[in-house]
C-alpha cells in the first residue's frame, strides 16, 4: 500500500543553518499529490507546500521542496533557520486518501 | 470565514463511557476526515466522508464510528471508551481529496 517515510523524529539547529527535513514516498500511483504541512505548538496543522510536478520546485514562506519522482522524494528545505521555524512538519502523499508521515520535530536554537 | 470547528476542546471521560466529538465547518466541503494524533505516530486517519452517508474506513477505524448527516457536520463516536483512545482529534476538511485540508483545532481526549 501506499507509505510516506520522515526518516527523522527530531531536528535541531541553530538559527541561521540550512533546513533539510526528508521525505519519500512509497505508492503505484503515476501521478502523485506530495504535501508539506506544519503544526507550531498548540496549533492545528495547516498547508505549507504542494506538488504534482516532477522536477518542479515549489517555494512558501521561505521553505521549498521539488517532487522527485525518479527518486520518490519531496525533501523540505529552507536556506537559513529562524526561531519560528520550530514546529512539528508533516509530509503527506495522496493517492487514493490522504496519507501523512511521523512527522518531523524541528527545534531551532538561538 | 473559512472555518472547521470542533466541540468540545478538551474532554475527561471514565473508561467504557460513550464520547462523542462534533465538527463543523462552513466551506461546503464534500470530504471530511477525522485523524487522530499520538506522538511518534502522527496523524492516523480514522475515518473519511465523501459527502453525507458516504463514510469510509480509514488506517484505524476500530472502536470508533462515524455520522454525516448534514455535509457540514461530521461526528466522531466512540462507543465504550477505552483508555488507549486517550489522544488529541483532528476533524478537516476539503474541497476534493486532492485539495488542501483544512483543519480544526483538535479536541484532547482523557479517558481515565
């Protein structure tokens, strides 16, 4: 069945460093949905990015990820950590439901 | 306003107690979902409407039970609750199933 992998359960940085969160995807679908969503504490999760490209960048708020699907992954990047960049990001699949990951903690230091 | 909206926020139930959850929303939205969050595990999707009286099992469906009968509302029971149901829920919705979700603020289940 379909499955999105988040191979990490926790990322800490300090401010100012790259953000790389990674995901990928398992599914027997051509043409997926790919979603990031992010969850700051106490809040309810809400879109951050989406994709059905291939090879297509796509850019929010600071963060961007490009669906690869050569290599099944929708990795979530941004140039320079701030703050309130902590929060709980999710990434999810969709091909016949919505399917999310473990999620990915990220704690920014100052 | 674009809006989900669950009742009640927080809830302390007694184990085999019946529990319901409401959800609401005003986008006219065919697709609803109720997810349930847990840490390390994410969102675990429960159950799914398409349009009212068009449920479908989700990942987790056991112990729970679903109702649409009105496309702006979306119900969540559990049916004796059990104490590893305590978890936060998520109620959202969506245009198609391809769109974004929208979601509600949670409500925090306790059953002791």
């Amino acid at each position: 069945g379909d499955s999105v992998t988040q191979t990490e359960g926790l990322v800490t940085l300090t401010e100012g460093l790259p953000v790389m969160l990674n995901c990928t995807y398992q599914t027997i679908y051509s043409n997926p949905f790919l979603f990031w969503y992010v969850q700051h504490l106490n809040e309810s999760p809400r879109l951050l990015l989406k994709s059905f490209t291939d090879n297509k960048r796509t850019e929010h708020q600071g963060f961007h990820a490009t669906l690869h699907k050569s290599s099944s992954s929708f990795h979530l990047q941004k140039s320079s950590a701030q703050l309130s960049d902590s929060a709980l990001y999710y990434c999810a699949y969709m091909g016949y439901k919505l399917t999310f990951g473990t999620g990915t903690s990220l704690l920014v230091d100052p | 306003d674009m809006k989900v909206t669950q009742m009640p926020r927080y809830l302390i139930k007694r184990m085999g107690e019946n529990v319901l959850l409401e959800c609401g929303q005003d986008m006219s939205h065919e697709t609803m979902y109720w997810y349930r969050q847990d840490p390390g595990l994410g969102l675990q999707l429960i159950y799914i409407s398409y349009d009212v009286d068009s449920n479908s099992e989700g990942d987790i469906p056991k112990g729970y039970r679903v109702s649409r009968k009105k496309r702006e509302h979306f119900s969540l029971i559990l049916d004796s609750a059990k104490t590893n149901q305590t978890s936060v829920y998520f109620c959202a919705s969506s245009g198609t199933t391809n769109e974004r979700l929208f979601f509600g603020h949670g409500t925090k289940l306790s059953v002791l």
